[in-house]
C-alpha cells in the first residue's frame, strides 16, 4: 500500500540543499516555494497528499532536479527522493529505493532520515518490520537533533505494545521534541503533567508545555491551555486568554473547544452572551461529531434556547450523540421516548437507553430510570429497583438521585423507615444544591425526624433554599415564623 509523507519540510531542504549547489534556477526555485505550506505535525509523515492535491505541482521536473542533487551526493537530495519515491512524486513508487536512500543518508549524517528510515522499519516500506531496529534509528534521528526522532521515541514509550510502557521515558523524548519546535510533543508533555502521566501532577508546568504547543501551531494545546486556565476563580484576563484560545482551537477543528466556547457564549461568561452564536458553536463541532456538541445542540432545539423550537430535529440530535457514545444524548433521548416528544412513545426503548448510560456511570439516566419504576405509570411499581438506581445515581453525585433516595427511607418505600438515614441523604443533596433536598432537611430538623429537633436550624435551610427561588421553601419558611 502507498504511503503518505511528509515530503514538505523535506522539499524545502531539499531546495535549499540543491540551491547551494547551483543545481536550481529562480524559477525552479520559486515553484519549490510553493510547497513550504506548513504541514500539520500531528504525524508529519501523513500529511503530504492535500498539499499534493492543492498545489498541482511539475513533480517530474522537480523529481528530475532532486535526483542531479542525489547523484551529486547531496545527501538532503537523496532523503528527499526518498520520499518522492514513497508517495509516487514525480517518481514511481518503489519502497525499496526509497529505504534504501533513506539509509544512505542517515549514513551520512542526515538526522531526519534516520527518523524517516526508522518509519519504514515500523511499518514495514521496502523493509521487513523490524520495530526494534524502528526505534533505534528513531533514536539515532533523535541524538542527531531531529525532534521527529525523539517524538516518535515518545510515542512508542507511551503506547507500548513493541517495547515495554515507559511513561516516564516517554515524557523524556516529549520535552526533548517540543524543545526542537514539535507541537505535538509538547502536546504529550502538557497532558503528561495535567494528568500526573509518568510524573508528578504540575498544572504550572502543564500549561507551559501546551502553551509552547499552542505557539508552534498545533491546536490541541491551544484547547489543553485554555481548559487548565478555565476556572472560576480565574481573571477578567484570563479568562479573556481563555476565550481567545478556545476560538483559535475551535477554528481549527479542535472541536472540544468549540463546545467549551459554546458553553462560555450561552452563558455570557466573560463574553457576550449570545445563545445563537453558542448554537453555530455547537452545530460546527456536531458537524464534526463531537458528541458532546450534539447533545448541547439538541438541547437548544429542545426548549428554544437561540432557536426555534423543533423536538423532531432534537430526538435527531440526541440520537446521533447517544450513537457516539454520549450518555447525556442518550439519557436525553430516552426523556423524549418515555414522554412521546419528537419520537413514538416506546418505554422499552426510554428503559434501554436509560439502562445502557447508567452501566456506563451516568447518574441522572439511573435516577430517571428509579423513577420510572418509583411511579409505576408506565412500567410496573418495583420500589427494590428504584432504590438501587437511586442509590446508584447518588453514588455517581447526582443530588436529585440522594434525594429521592432520602424520600424511600423517609416514608418506608421499600425499605424500613430510617429517618437517620433519610436525613443524612437530603443534607448531602442540599449541600449539592438539590434544593428539594434542602426543604426536606428543612423538615427533619422542624419536626426532629432523624435529628435533633431545632426551629433555627430549619428556618436556616429554608431561608437558604428560599432566597434559591424554591416557593415551597418560602411558604415553609412563612409558616415556621408566623
């Protein structure tokens, strides 16, 4: 199978080189110009063909230069014919010549061969694979300052499989690619240092690595520095940084940030507040099959939120979140099932959604289901399963789930009535900002069920879920101090 390359950076050495040796004119020289678009350094080697495409370039003259440049051992000539000869440019494709210049001109010294040369091990191009030999000529691409060397040593460090996972290992080569300028190693590094991978937790050093990132162009750190930045406590300043970074992310298909610029639009969060341009973020990264992006698209289309009203359109969006493993779409699909809204009622369809997200954690879609069966409406009143979905959902933190599993023990549904138990679930849904909760722990403490009777106590936690707009809390909180 043909392989993809990076044959840019190796067009514009290869120019310089031949230019050096007066093998170029202006003219061939100014069509090779044409190739210096920069190249994504996701994994460089595979990024070659849209330029290909776009630039409609005379390969076979260009070929035919390189080749005088190789004859005349001009080693950067021959590492570029290599390549030529590796996606057919200008050239046949002939893995075995191009492996075999490769190695003659890591040979002579060239470090990036050595890289290129290591690539063809792996993946088997006119050699046979052979990863260990793969990874030493990465590492002697590496030592001789190709930071595509160290990277792709951080990579096989990181993944393992051909070689034992090092992570520590890993983030050695990483910082040692991001230092000669490759943005996806310092990529690796930054989420090594948020996420604690082969070193020590260091927020400070994780945003350094992904601003360094962000700088060489690659977009992902861009998304990784502003997520690090993005908090609550942050600045007026910082959070302006922040946005500039989730756009400049979101507009080169890092969709994460489109959703995490959506989200700061809908809410006016240090931007203007603009639900019709969250929306056109969230379409843009849905496009893109950011699941997450969908749900939240879906959402708006559900209650009108900078959009007309269509709930066929959100049952459309939810499915194809839920499709892409998004519980929250899926829960939220399963919503409109149990009611009949956008979709034909089918409650063996709401249970299984409901069901499958709460196998995979999801605490809302486990309290949605233990109401299902709490109520008894639509499926048969189970109360032993809807105080295990209960549980569940509060154990994953979902305030609504502690609830209504304080409401089963409180009034004996299921369960023996164990008002100690019952109070100690309302207090943790209150301090979690179920207000239900909190006008229940209201209750307790008015009436001393499960603990200590006290007037003030109650009156505290009606006040508080009252100035929450919780009506009921008001009416409670009216009644205790007339």
């Amino acid at each position: 199978m043909k392989r993809l390359f990076a044959i840019t950076p190796l067009l514009i050495a290869g120019q310089m080189a031949l230019a050096q040796d007066g093998l170029l004119t202006l003219e061939d020289t100014n069509k090779i110009e044409y190739l210096s678009d920069a190249c994504s350094d996701y994994l460089s080697y595979d990024c070659f063909s849209t330029g290909k495409i776009l630039l409609n370039m005379e390969f076979k003259a260009i070929a035919s230069l390189v080749e005088k440049g190789c004859d005349a051992e001009n080693t950067r000539s021959c590492t570029l014919l290599a390549g030529m000869h590796l996606t057919e440019t200008g050239v046949e494709y002939d893995t075995k010549i191009s492996s075999d210049l490769f190695a003659k001109s890591c040979e002579s010294g060239d470090a990036q061969a050595c890289t290129y040369l290591g690539i063809s091990y792996y993946r088997g191009d006119g050699v046979e694979v052979d990863t260990e030999t793969g990874r030493a000529f990465y590492q002697k691409g590496c030592d001789g300052g190709d930071g595509q060397g160290c990277s792709n040593l951080g990579f096989a460090y990181k993944n393992g499989g051909s070689v034992t996972k090092d992570l520590t290992r890993a983030l050695t080569y990483f910082e040692k690619s991001c230092a000669s300028g490759h943005g996806i190693a310092c990529f690796q590094a930054g989420r090594a240092y948020e996420k604690g991978n082969g070193v020590e937790k260091n927020r400070d050093q994780g945003i350094s690595f992904y601003e360094q990132g962000c700088q060489q162009n690659n977009y992902a750190s861009c998304d990784g520095q502003a997520k690090l930045l993005d908090s609550p406590a942050a600045s007026a300043e910082t959070m302006s940084k922040v946005a500039s970074l989730y756009t400049k992310a979101c507009m080169h298909q890092v969709f994460a940030a489109c959703v995490d610029l959506g989200y700061m639009h809908s809410q006016g969060r240090f931007v203007q507040q603009d639900n019709l341009r969250a929306a056109d973020l969230y379409k843009r990264a849905c496009d893109g099959d950011n699941a997450q992006a969908c749900t939240n698209l879906g959402y708006f289309y559900e209650i009108g939120k900078g959009l007309d009203i269509d709930i066929i359109k959100s049952a459309e969006l939810y499915r194809k979140a839920c499709d892409h493993g998004n519980n929250s779409g899926c829960n939220n699909l399963a919503l409109l099932y149990e009611k009949g809204e956008g979709v034909r009622q089918d409650v063996d369809m709401a249970i299984s959604l409901y069901d499958d997200a709460c196998l995979n954690s999801h605490a809302s879609s486990c309290t949605n289901l233990g109401y299902l069966y709490k109520e008894g409406e639509l499926v048969e009143t189970d109360y032993t399963k809807s105080i295990q979905l209960y549980e569940r959902g509060c154990n994953f933190g979902h305030a609504l789930g502690c609830t209504r599993l304080g409401f089963m023990y409180d009034k004996g549904l299921g369960v023996q009535v164990d008002f100690d138990r019952a109070a100690g679930l309302y207090e943790k849904a209150c301090d979690d900002g179920n207000m239900t909760g909190c006008r229940n722990l209201g209750q307790m403490y008015e009436y001393g069920d499960g603990v200590s009777k006290s007037q003030t106590r109650a009156q505290e936690i009606y006040q508080n879920a009252c100035d929450q707009n919780d009506e009921k809390s008001c009416g409670y909180l009216e009644n205790l101090t007339k």
